[in-house]
C-alpha cells in the first residue's frame, strides 16, 4: 500500500502513480469538511 502504486501515466518522464493512501487521505479530508465547514457556510 505505501509506496506502491499502480503506474496511471508518465508525463514528461515522470511516472504519475495512483496509491490508496492518497483515496483515504482525500476521503478524510472531504469527510471533515462535509462535517464541520460546510454546514456553517451555507
């Protein structure tokens, strides 16, 4: 899981990977603001 990703694309030789860890960290983030911010904003 950490490290190993599955190779998405490479983009002026750079190898772009995607890695679950990214999914959970957005996913939290999301979650949080869902949660806490947005409810008072609108």
């Amino acid at each position: 899981m950490f490290g190993k990703g599955a190779p998405l694309l490479r983009l002026f030789g750079f190898e772009i990977r995607f890695d679950l860890t990214w999914l959970i960290l957005v996913s939290l983030i999301v979650w949080t603001l869902s949660a806490d911010y947005f409810p008072d904003v609108c």
